[in-house]
C-alpha cells in the first residue's frame, strides 16, 4: 500500500508538498443534473464527468460489499492520474465484529483495494464506527496493529466517549487520522492525529460564511504539511457537488 504524501508531484491545488482532495461521498446521482452533470450526459460517463471537476470521491459502496477487480479496474481507468478514491471500510469490521477478531477478513478486505493502490489511486481508507459504540482504547490499538503499516486509515467515532486524549495518542502512535466529522447529530474534536486530515461535511446546507471558515481550515493544514481529504455528504441534490466544486476553486485562488 502507498502511504499517504507518497503520490506523484503535481496533484496539489496549491503549491507545496501537500495535497488537497476535495469531493463528495459518492458520484451516481441523476438528480445532480442539471447543475453539475449536463443535462444529457449518460450514468455511465458519470464518474469521468465528475473527475474532471473534484479530485477525490468517498466511496460507500464498499461498506456492504467487497468491491470486484473489474470495478476497480474501471474505476481507475476513467479517472487522471491524481484522482483519489476514499473507501469507506466494510461493515463487518466496523458493525458486526467492532474492530474484533478479524484477520483473515481484514486482510481480504485490504487486498481487494490493492488494484487502486498499485494505481496510485487508494487515498485513506475511513473506518465508520457504530454509534452505540463505546470507546474501547485497547481494541482500537489491537486492531491498529493488524493494519499494513503503509494503508493511510481514518476513523469516524460517533460515540462521545471516544473523543479523549488516550484516544489520540493511540491514533498518533499508528499514524492514523481523527476523521473530523460534522452533522446535525454530532461534531468531532477538530483534534489533528496524523500525517493527513479527514473532513466529513454531513450537514443538508452550509453558509457561504461557514465555507470560507473550512478553506481557511484546509489551508492552515497544507501550511503545516499535511494532506487534506475533504468530503461533502452525499444526496439525491447537488449541493454537496457544488459546495465542493466552489471549494476547489476558492484554494486554487490563492
């Protein structure tokens, strides 16, 4: 697996060693037309349109399936060079045996990806917990330990009982990101725990104020080195499309 920061020069929106990817969770939505995809364009052309306005997509698909080589391997074709795929982790890791007693499907879960790593195309790989799950930092270190070292990792904790500086630290020690989550529901610590930072953007609607406070946001973190993953929520409405697209401009007009 390709750590992050270890990608090809060139992919920065702006100047300097780290890189920004901005998108959303998700691209196959007909109801973004007409006001990001063109009114007439086909689903099937929908993910190389998209690449050519947002250089990241979280995918979620992966959640409830393990993703086939012939998919990945489309994937990666209608997509340049400096396109990320996030993935998100499979619920059996993070729903059904909460981060225990997993090797072997873990590994097979790691191994399925591969084809993007070996693409240059795998950015983090985000591990959603359950929301009645309560902090447990011993099994959060025994399953960091089972992770190839190289496989940049985010995780998304929705129980409050996470958010504490063991925590952290356990995080700090393995590289691993605090996925910096915002919804209607909860928002996380902005708590920075390793080489790359992970926003999810979850709210219906932001301001125009609340959007220039998460630029200036990136950009304080790409000053400091880090690579920045920032991803609007997903809906049947384009607003999270557009929000990222006028984000991407807003850095490259620096």
């Amino acid at each position: 697996m390709q750590p992050s920061g270890g990608y090809p020069d060139g992919e920065a929106i702006i100047p300097g060693m780290a890189k920004i990817y901005v998108g959303t969770s998700g691209w196959a939505y007909a109801g973004w037309k007409p006001e990001f995809y063109p009114a007439k364009l086909a689903a099937k052309k929908f993910l190389g349109y998209y690449a050519t306005q947002l250089n990241t997509v979280e995918v979620n698909f992966t959640f409830r399936q393990l993703v086939k080589e012939t998919a990945l391997a489309s994937w990666v074709a209608e997509t340049p060079a400096e396109f990320r795929f996030g993935i998100k982790a499979h619920q059996r890791i993070t729903h059904m045996k909460r981060l225990r007693d997993l090797g072997e499907f873990t590994d097979l879960f790691v191994r399925t990806i591969e084809p993007l790593a070996a693409a240059g195309k795998l950015g983090s790989v985000l591990f959603q917990l359950p929301p009645n799950m309560k902090c447990d930092g011993e099994r959060l270190s025994e399953f960091l330990a089972t992770l190839p070292a190289s496989l940049p990792v985010a995780f998304e904790f929705r129980h409050a009982s996470w958010f504490c500086d063991e925590v952290y630290e356990r995080l700090r020690a393995r590289g691993a990101a605090l996925c910096l989550a915002e919804s209607e529901e909860r928002e996380t610590p902005e708590v920075v725990t390793g080489p790359l930072v992970y926003y999810r953007w979850r709210k219906p609607s932001y301001s125009a104020e609340e959007r220039a406070g998460m630029v200036e946001k990136i950009r304080a973190h790409t000053a400091a080195g880090r690579d920045v993953y920032a991803y609007f929520k997903h809906e049947e409405t384009p607003e999270g499309a557009l929000y990222a697209v006028e984000m991407r401009k807003a850095l490259e007009a620096v």
